[in-house]
C-alpha cells in the first residue's frame, strides 16, 4: 500500500443517477417499501444497485444502527436515524454504478462535524470484512481524518482499479439533513 502523503481533500461527494438526482436514500424509507424499489431497480437491470443481494437492504439497516451506535460513542451527535452517503474527495470508479452518474461536491466546511463519521472504505466491507486490518469495523470521526489519511492514505489513490482490497474511497455518512437542504441538495418526500 502506497502511504505516500496525499493532499487531504477538502470536500465531500455524492454520486447518483442523473435522472433520479442526489440524495436518494433506500434507507429512509419503511422496509416494505425500500424493498419494493430496489426490486424494482433489479427488474430494471442497471447499474450497480441491481446486483444487490436479496438481504442487502437488512444488512445495510444493521450496519447503519451500528455505525451510528460507535459514533456516538466517539461524541458524535447524528440528527437522522440514517445517515445520507457521500465520499471524502471523489472516485471516479462510483460514478460507473450509475447508467448516467452525476456527482455533487460539498465543502467539509458545510458540515458540523459533529454530525459526520468516516469508515475507510465502503461500510459494507470495512465494517463486515475479517481480515485483521486495523481500520475493519471502526468508526472515524472528521478530526481524525488527518491521521486516517497520514497513516492509510486515500484509498482511491493507492487502489483506483481496486486489485488491493475492498477499499475504494472513504465513506463519509451525514447523519444530518440541514447542510444538504440549505443547499438545495434534498428533495423532499421523493421516493430513491
């Protein structure tokens, strides 16, 4: 792994399906529901989310309460019971998930950090994976985003094709809605 120092970006991203715009969230819908449109995203067959598997949407409720759970241990202070995904920096690789991928970028600045955590990589991965790294199943706080990236780097720099891991991108979650809405980022009552 290449640790060689990276400039710490100073914003965060959202990627998304152009039609469908940012900030579309499984997660904030009641299960039967978020299932019936990820079911229907299969039926469709593009890109990424339709290769989900069948408990995907279980796990992903799990990891998202546990997330949640260490970052408060951390002193974080969410203010959604799910948090909105975004990345540290950008990744070109998640905009390939998407039949018309669009982005978005936010300054970190924007945030109260006490209402973002980190996991380094997908949380997926970085919170089920077993395979000894120290970073696996941990939550990050933004202050401790200086020494996440001295000590591991930017994942889509040293693992842009992905041949070295899991890790892709850092994940950041927003556990906040009020940042995103005075940007006009949110579209409320719209189905993902």
């Amino acid at each position: 792994m290449d640790t060689t120092p990276t400039p710490l970006p100073n914003f965060l991203s959202h990627y998304y399906e152009t039609a469908r715009g940012p900030f579309r969230n499984l997660s904030t819908l009641p299960p039967e529901q978020a299932e019936q449109v990820l079911e229907h995203i299969r039926r469709a067959g593009a890109g990424f989310a339709s290769k989900r598997a069948a408990d995907y949407l279980a796990i992903r409720r799990d990891l998202e309460q546990r997330i949640r759970a260490l970052f408060i241990t951390k002193g974080g202070q969410p203010r959604r019971d799910t948090p909105h995904y975004m990345i540290v920096g950008t990744c070109d690789w998640v905009k390939t998930w998407y039949e018309y991928g669009a982005d978005v970028r936010v300054p970190l600045a924007e945030f109260d950090p006490a209402a973002v955590s980190l996991t380094y990589g997908d949380s997926f991965p970085a919170m089920r994976y077993a395979d000894g790294k120290p970073y696996r199943g941990q939550v990050y706080t933004l202050d401790d985003l200086p020494d996440l990236v001295r000590q591991y780097g930017l994942p889509q720099v040293w693992n842009s094709d992905g041949k070295s891991g899991p890790e892709r991108y850092i994940e950041a979650q927003v556990w906040d809605d009020e940042p995103l809405r005075s940007l006009g980022l949110l579209q409320e009552g719209s189905i993902p």
